[in-house]
C-alpha cells in the first residue's frame, strides 16, 4: 500500500512538472506510461517539446480552472478563491508564482493528500479537519468530487483534441491518475446538485447578435466544450472564412460574421456539430468511471452540450430565413 501511495505521489508531481515547463528526459522518463507512448507516437525532441509546450499552455489551452469555468474565463475570482482555499485547508503554503486553480497546482494538493499516514499537520488546527488519515482521505475525496472533477475532463478533451501526442497522453494519464485516487478513497459522493454557471437565455432574446453568440461560444462552463485558437482555425477552414486576430470572443464573432458573408455558415455548423459531437463522448466516458461524482457532472456538461446543439441549429435556421444572423446582418 505504502508503494502504491508513493507511485501516486510520484505521478502527481511529474505531471505537475509537465504542466509547469517543457519536461526534460527525466521527466519523461520518470512518468513510464507517458514517456512509452511518446516514444512511439512521437519523437521526444527538446526543442519541439518546448515549442508544444508553449503553443498548448501558453497559447490555445491555458491550465487554469477559471478558464474553464468562469463564463469570462479571467483568474482571480470564485474559482480561484476555492483552490486556495483547498489549499489552505491541507495545510499547504498560499504564497505561489501561479494562482491556484492552476493545473499543476491542483496536483500539488493531490499529491499532498495522497499520504493517509497520521501525524501532526496543519490541519490539526482546520475546524471540522481531524488530524490523521480520516480528515485527509476526506479532503481529498471533496476536493476531487467538487472541484477536480468539475473541469479537469474538459481540459483533457481539449488538450487531446490540439493533436500533440505526447501531451495528449499525458493529459490522459493526469485523468486516469485523478480517477484512481478518487476511486481508492473508498468514501461516497454526496450526491447533491453539482451545476455549472447557467447561460444566458440566448434563444429567448430577441436582441441576440453576433457578439453573444461569441461569448457563448467561448465559454465552456456556457456551451459545454472548450474552443481553442487553432480549433477557431479549423472551423474558419484555414481562412476561407477569416477569423482575424485578437482574443477567442473577438475571433468567433469575425468568424461567424465572414461565414456568413461568404457562405461558409454550413461548414462551421458541421464544425460546432462536430466539437459537440466530441465532448459529449468524453463526458459520457468520464460518467462510466465508476463515481457519483462524475456522473453528476458527466450530467451537467452534458445539458450544456444539448444548449450549444440548439443555438448552433438557431444561427442555421436564422441564416436560411434571412433572420438575425443573414449575410446583409452579417456585412452590416
């Protein structure tokens, strides 16, 4: 048992490592699954493993949780607050060069609470934590259960769908290494609502436009999947409906604008289609693990997915009619 913690605690921290820089060949080497399948899905070079690296988190999936829960994506606010304030219930240190609902640092309070020894920690002193394996065991397991899992598939859809294969992996096994823990606590889910922000009542707005459309869009915790820069690329059809430049809002909106100007609107309805089409399938994977937990929210990002499929079929029938999202809309 003591090994098995100890591999965990291990996995926990490479994978932090990952997230935070370009692994080297240690790191690689330490995560066996990963570094096995980079090996022959990809060439483990250092210069582009870097120049990945910086492309996926720094560029198109950054591994914040408010990003893909607060419906303005920006840090500092309630999800942010609540990783801290995990983090400060297992007795780890604020002070952090990141905020923390980053990813690696989600995984640090993980790591942290793989040790269900007893003994004098920090949470000694937290009202309602009792010192020892219990108070542990419970913290992890409600951290798991009302934060981690809340958007730690949707990034990994996310990242598996930006098409770099060793990252993708890893992501993969940070999913099936937060599975595993969950499962092993052996402690129900209490099985409350688990709800994400709701979404503007679009389809029941008669001044919906273009720029709501986008920022549904570009909302996760709204529409149910993450879009990317370059996933904003592959719906433009490599520029044969121009996307322009600036922030995901900004690009969606130009998008779906020059769609329909030049009659690409059908090609990026198969697009959206196809993005839905994706996320529902991780979802409903995730809600087949075996936990409360994650069947509650497989549930709610799965009623998201059903929203987006009706506001994309909306912008369609609109266009078709001549309604609010026509090519004269559009060019004025």
């Amino acid at each position: 048992m003591m090994a098995a913690r100890e591999d965990r605690r291990r996995t926990y921290e490479l994978l932090a490592a990952i997230l935070r820089r370009s692994p080297d060949t240690d790191v690689l080497d330490g995560l066996g699954l990963a570094s096995a399948r980079a090996q022959e899905s990809a060439s483990p070079d250092p210069d582009d493993l870097a120049a990945d690296h910086e492309s996926l988190f720094g560029f198109n999936v950054p591994p914040y949780a408010s990003v893909f829960l607060e419906p303005d994506g920006l840090l500092g606010g309630a999800v942010t607050f609540a990783a801290s304030g995990y983090r400060g219930r297992a007795g780890l240190v604020l002070a952090l060069d990141e905020p923390a609902d980053h990813l690696a640092n989600e995984l640090e309070i993980l790591s942290h609470l793989v040790d269900a020894s007893p003994g004098p920690s920090s949470l000694d002193a937290s009202p309602g934590h009792p010192a020892g394996i219990e108070s542990r065991e419970t913290l992890a397991a409600e951290f798991i259960d009302d934060h981690v899992f809340s958007w730690l598939p949707s990034f990994v859809r996310a990242v598996r769908a930006e098409g770099h294969p060793m990252y993708g992996d890893v992501a993969a096994v940070m999913l099936e290494t937060v599975v595993d823990h969950r499962r092993d606590l052996e402690r129900p889910a209490p099985r409350g609502v688990r709800t994400l922000p709701p979404p503007p009542p679009l389809l029941d707005d008669p001044k919906t436009g273009l720029s709501e459309i986008a920022a549904f869009f570009t909302a996760p915790a709204w529409c149910g999947f993450y879009v990317s820069r370059s996933s904003i690329g592959r719906l433009s059809g490599r520029g044969r409906a121009p996307h322009g430049f600036g922030g995901r809002r900004s690009m969606v909106e130009t998008l779906l604008r020059s769609a329909a100007v030049y009659g690409e609107l059908p090609r990026v309805e198969r697009g959206l289609r196809a993005e839905c089409a994706a996320a529902r399938g991780a979802w409903e994977d995730f809600g087949r693990t075996g936990t409360g937990s994650a069947a509650d929210w497989a549930g709610a990002w799965l009623e998201r997915l059903r929203g987006a499929e009706r506001v994309v079929e909306a912008i369609t029938t609109a266009a078709q009619d001549g309604g609010a999202y026509s090519t004269e809309e559009a060019r004025g």
